[in-house]
C-alpha cells in the first residue's frame, strides 16, 4: 500500500521492481497480493494492454480509520470504558505534541457535531 500511495496506478511488475531491494518476493506473490487487496476493495485495477493498473481506494489515514473501527467494533460490548481506558494508556505514551494534537481533533470532532445538530 505504501507503495500505491506514492506512487498510484502501478502494475504488478513496477511495484515488483520499485520493492525487490525491500524483501524477496516474487512477482507472483506480489500479484497475489495485489488481487486479494482487489477482492478486499482496497485497490482499483484498470486493464492496460496486458497488465492491470492498480491504485488504492482509500488514503492512509481513511485505510487506518477503517481498520481501527473494524477493531472496536469486534471488541466492543456494549461498554466502551474498557476500549477507552485502552486508548487512553496508549495516548500517555505519546509525546505532549501528539496529544495536544489528538485534544484539538476532539474539540474540532465535537464543534462539527454541535454544527451538526442545529440543523
């Protein structure tokens, strides 16, 4: 995915070639993995003579979200305390940059609500 990021709309043999000096996989490991992240709707493919075109549907940060909801989403039951408390300890190992980051997209996420609601 990082790959696609940078770089979007690759073939398999491109992306084969741009990662070979970061691992040892073989252009039809990448090309496998390239139809399941298809099948999972990650990516998009476009044919282009013979080779397919790939490029990812969503962005990191959309991918992450995703990923992070369908987590709590299996853990949650009904009680969120446990899932916070969670995050919290995570977040008290982050640096005090990061978390003023992370106060300012609350503030940000609860003035969008409000806004929301006086419609």
């Amino acid at each position: 995915m990082e790959a696609l990021w940078a770089n979007p709309s690759q073939s398999a043999k491109d992306l084969h070639a741009g990662v070979k000096g970061d691992s040892l996989s073989s252009l039809s490991t990448v090309q496998s993995t390239l139809e399941r992240l298809h099948r999972k709707s990650l990516l998009t493919r476009n044919k282009k003579g013979h080779a397919y075109l790939y490029a990812p549907k969503l962005g990191r940060s959309e991918l992450l979200g995703k990923l992070i909801g369908g987590v709590i989403r299996k853990l949650h039951t009904g009680n969120l305390d446990p899932i916070l408390s969670s995050f919290v300890d995570f977040a008290d190992r982050m640096d005090d940059q990061t978390l003023d980051r992370l106060d300012e997209l609350i503030q940000l996420r609860k003035q969008q609500r409000e806004e929301g609601s006086d419609d």
